[in-house]
C-alpha cells in the first residue's frame, strides 16, 4: 500500500469512527497528543487517535491497526503491519513493535512472541513468558513484562527489576504497567504512581495514570502535566 492511499485509508477510518466527546491524552517522549493533534517537540496533524505513540531523537511514531506512520525530517511515511499492535518501542532511529506472535521491525518481522523489546547496541532485547531474552537466547528466568535499554546495558522489569549484565535483582513496590528510559535512570508505572528505578533502589516521582519520558523531563496524564526526574534526591 502507498504512502498516500495508506494515510487516505486512515484519513477515512477516523472519519467513520464514532464521535467522542473528549478525545484521550497521550503522552510521547516530547510532548502530548489528543485525538490526532500532536503538540511538543514534534507538531503534526495524525488522521486519528493512535493505539501507540512513541518518539525518539529524530522521528514520531504513531501505530494503528494494520499500519505504522512515521514522521521523520518533515515527511510522513507509512508501513504495513501484519496485525494489530501491542506495544511500540523507538530508540536511536530504530522501532520495533509487538504483534502478540512476533515482533515487527523495519527490517523484518521476528518471530518473538514480546511482551515488550528494546533496541541496544547489542541487538534486540525482549522479555516473554519465559524471562530475559537477547535474540534468541534466555538471558535470565522471570516473569517481566518491560524492557529497557540503556548506555551500560539492559533493564527487566515486573514484579522485580533485573539489571543486565551486572545481575542485580531489585524488588520493587508494585508491579511494573510501563517503563522508559530516562536521564535519571529508569521511569516506570507503577500502580497510578511514576517511580524512578536504580540499582540503588526505587522512588516515587509523582501520581499518573500513564507518562512519557524524554531525558529529565517526564510527560504525564491526566492533565498534561510536566516534571523533572532531577526532583528526586537520591542518598
């Protein structure tokens, strides 16, 4: 499918969806969108509410059923799915996303059935049913359901936060909804609060129902509220 008749198509979806009242808020490394409206670092226009949002240095991504749009230096570009999406990850001009069976990427399509994956200079980072994976080799038994990159290495997060490859396993407060890389570590949701997670320990950042991360600043819903991880004092 073209990139014209692939937006077209889902110009006309929207339009044929039943109206709401109050389109929901979503957050996005950036800034925030609400129903196709995108504000923040990035300032588009989408032909709907997305399922996903996600953003990295130089690109947005905006994940539908059956379809992947990508804003990137001024032009939009729009890519088949074979399914409908779960979840949606961006990092260092790379995306992957889940479709339950495998994973989707701009290269291939991986038959990894992700609860959620993470892009590092390592490769592919994923956690399932069985625990840690890279690739396809078992990295370490647990029950995850996020996945984290960042410069020294990896993050699994559930009910525990396993850090890779130093090995250190942290209990957590709650079980982890969402996480993200931040500067001051990893933000993660947990149970209507946002919690910072280091191998030091975790702390709580603020209330939220859902947020986004971009370096310091954390994005959070309801109420398009703004904070900084610098916030937090650690000992």
């Amino acid at each position: 499918m073209g990139r014209l008749n692939a937006l077209a198509l889902l110009a006309l979806l929207s339009a044929c969806a039943p109206l709401q009242a109050t389109a929901p808020v979503l957050s996005y490394p950036g800034g925030f969108a609400e129903g196709g409206w995108v504000t923040g670092r990035f300032f588009v226009a989408l032909p709907g509410p997305p399922l996903l949002l996600d953003a990295d240095q130089q690109s947005l991504y905006a994940a539908y059923p059956y379809q992947l749009l990508i804003y990137r230096d001024g032009y939009w570009q729009s890519l088949p799915l074979p399914g409908i999406p779960r979840f949606l990850r961006a990092s260092s001009g790379k995306v992957v996303v889940g479709l339950g069976e495998g994973v989707y990427t701009e290269e291939e399509f991986l038959p990894y059935p992700a609860r959620d994956a993470a892009w590092s200079h390592e490769g592919l980072f994923w956690v399932g049913e069985k625990g840690l994976y890279r690739e396809a080799t078992l990295l370490r038994p647990g029950a995850f359901s996020q996945v984290v990159a960042l410069d020294a290495g990896v993050v699994a997060l559930g009910q525990e936060a396993y850090f890779y490859p130093e090995g250190l396993l942290l209990p957590l407060p709650q079980v982890v909804r969402k996480a993200q890389p931040g500067a001051c570590g990893v933000v993660a949701l947990m149970e209507g609060w946002v919690y910072l997670v280091r191998p030091e320990g975790a702390k709580p950042v603020a209330e939220a129902q859902d947020f986004a991360a971009w370096g310091e600043t954390l994005y959070l819903t309801p109420g398009r509220r703004v904070v900084s991880c610098k916030e937090v004092v650690w000992p």
